[in-house]
C-alpha cells in the first residue's frame, strides 16, 4: 500500500503542477474562465478519495470544451480523438454493451480514470495553445499600439 500512496500522491503533484503552470501563464479574460475551470474539475475528480461511476456525470462540461476543441487552432484531430475516447470509456462500456463480466473487468482496470485523464490532457493541451495564442496576440497588439 506505501508504494501506491506514493504513486498517487506523485501523480498528484504532476498533475497540480501543470494545471497550476498553465493557468499562471494564461492572461485574464473572460472567454478562459471555462476552459480554465474545466481542467480543475477534472482534477478534483481525478484526486477524489472515493471514485464513484457517477462523477463521470461533473465531467460533462469538460467533454464539450473538449469536443469544441476540435478546430486546427485548437487540437485539431487529437481533440476529436481524445473527445470521442474519453466519451465511449464513459458512456459506451456498460454491462449490456460488455455483459457483466467484461463490464466487471472494465472497472478492475479504470476506463473512468483513463477516460479523465484523457480529458484532463486534452484541456491541459488546449489551455496552453489558447494561453500562447493569447501571448501572441498580446505582443503584436502591444508592438502596434
């Protein structure tokens, strides 16, 4: 049990620390409060103690930033592929789509978690693209003025 404690707790941290680098970067603006918060649900869903099937359903939000982030300024096609993954880990394994025992395996081995962290790094991925468009965009704005 020690050395999963510590994996957690390091994962913890890891993950904190690029959600915390990216949103210290990020320039204010209203239009980023979503795309800001999204990812910090996802974390707090991801460092829960108690992982419950339903906490699935306060990633909703992050799913359709997510899907949203299709646009090649965004993630392009590996926004729509980690969209759709994270979507049928959460929603198409079930125990008529599995049977119960291919549903019981599914959860031994985590697709809800597989499926966060899979939205957590879309966002993550999406919020540092939109952070340095914001940068770029500042400095040419700022050299003109």
């Amino acid at each position: 049990a020690p050395a999963s404690i510590v994996i957690f707790v390091g994962l913890a941290v890891l993950l904190a620390a690029a959600l915390i680098a990216i949103l210290l970067t990020t320039t204010r603006r209203q239009t980023a409060i979503p795309c800001e918060l999204a990812p910090v649900t996802v974390l707090a869903i991801l460092l829960s103690p108690i992982d419950w099937d339903h906490y699935c359903t306060l990633m909703l939000p992050a799913f359709l930033i997510l899907y949203d982030s299709r646009a090649e300024r965004l993630l392009g096609r590996r926004g729509q592929m980690a969209f759709w993954s994270a979507a049928i880990l959460t929603t198409g394994l079930s125990p008529m789509t599995l049977g119960k025992s291919g549903f019981n395996m599914a959860r031994e081995l985590s697709v809800y978690t597989i499926a966060a962290l899979v939205t957590y790094s879309g966002l993550i991925a999406m919020c540092a693209r939109l952070a340095a468009e914001r940068r770029s965009t500042h400095e040419v704005g700022g050299a003109k003025s």
